[in-house]
C-alpha cells in the first residue's frame, strides 16, 4: 500500500489548530490512522518539498518519494486580446471556506484588488475549463499559507503566465510590486 499526500492533508499531520473545534477531531483521529496505517504501507508518496518536510516532521519512518501531479494542460494556448490587465486567482469551494479562505490567501487577494483596482480579476474555483481563461489572463495570484505543487502554477510558466506564489507567509507588498512589474511591462 501507498499513502499519497498534497497539500492540507500533510499540514494537518503537524499542526490542525488553524481549523474549527468541531474538525479538529477529524484530523485528530486522521493522524492516529496515518500513525496506524504506517506499519502497512510501503512508501508515502507526495507532490512536493515541503510536504516531504510536513512527513518528516510528523516522524514518518517510511520512505517518502517525491512526485508532482500530472498536469491537465501541457500545451501552450494563443493569447486572447483583452481590454484590461487580468489577475487570476484560485479559492477552491470547500465545507470549510474560512479555512479554505486563510489557505489561499483570499485576505490577501481582497487588500491587492482593493489597492489594484484598476485591474481585471478572475476567481476560479476549480472546475473552470482553464484553456477558455488561461488566454485571457496576465498574472496569477496564488498568496497560499501552505501549498504543495500547485498545478495551476506550474501551467501558467507553460503559458508563459508570470505569478505571485508562496507556500507560507504571502505579503500583500510583494505581490502588489510583482503584478504591477508584470503590468508595466505590458
């Protein structure tokens, strides 16, 4: 047996106090399961660094390998021309949105479309067809708390999309100064 890990699975093997009390449980009893499961499993196996890190942490005795998910679109889209700059941001719907919203960073994203508001944004929440957005759009905001290899990066640099991307600790100044570097030279 193998074990896959992403993103707030592996940060809910080391640390569950962001959730609500009533989920916390959940994750508690995830962990005892992870700790059980680990006798049983030849390797765990995730899509990131970090989350490698989050298994190591946790004190996984099991071999981890590293393994980033496929991605869906591989092939470069014709830019579509478009009247405004357009920042894409991604906030999946979730039964937890407050915690969904802190994960992605949608605080974050809210500040820059305040101070930004000259610019176009694009929410998607998952099950957009992306090679109808992917042309229309000019930079992609992911401000995450913790992520792992986000596909939606990894499609925009085969775009040619440049971003604003973090796995923790996002700064509302940093990625202001890189959207309005990509929108000056535009």
């Amino acid at each position: 047996m193998k074990l896959y890990f992403t993103g707030t699975d592996s940060l809910m093997l080391i640390d569950y106090s962001m959730r609500k009390r009533k989920k916390r449980i959940y994750w508690w009893i995830f962990r005892r399961l992870i700790r059980i499961m680990e006798y049983f499993i030849e390797a765990h196996y995730c899509d990131s660094e970090n989350i490698k890190d989050n298994l190591l942490a946790f004190g996984t005795k099991k071999q981890i390998v590293v393994m980033p998910d496929k991605l869906k679109h591989i092939h470069k889209f014709d830019k579509e021309r478009h009247d405004k700059f357009t920042i894409l941001f991604y906030l999946p719907k979730r039964l937890d949105m407050d915690f969904c919203k802190w994960l992605y960073g949608y605080d974050i994203f809210l500040k820059i479309k305040e101070r930004l508001p000259d610019f176009h944004y694009l929410v998607v929440e998952g099950n957009s067809d992306m090679k109808y957005v992917y042309p229309f759009v000019d930079f992609y905001l992911r401000p995450n708390r913790h992520d792992g290899a986000s596909r939606m990066r990894r499609e925009c640099e085969i775009q040619d999309i440049p971003y604003y991307w973090t796995q923790k600790d996002p700064s509302v100044r940093e990625a202001i100064k890189a959207i309005e570097d990509v929108a000056k030279s535009n």
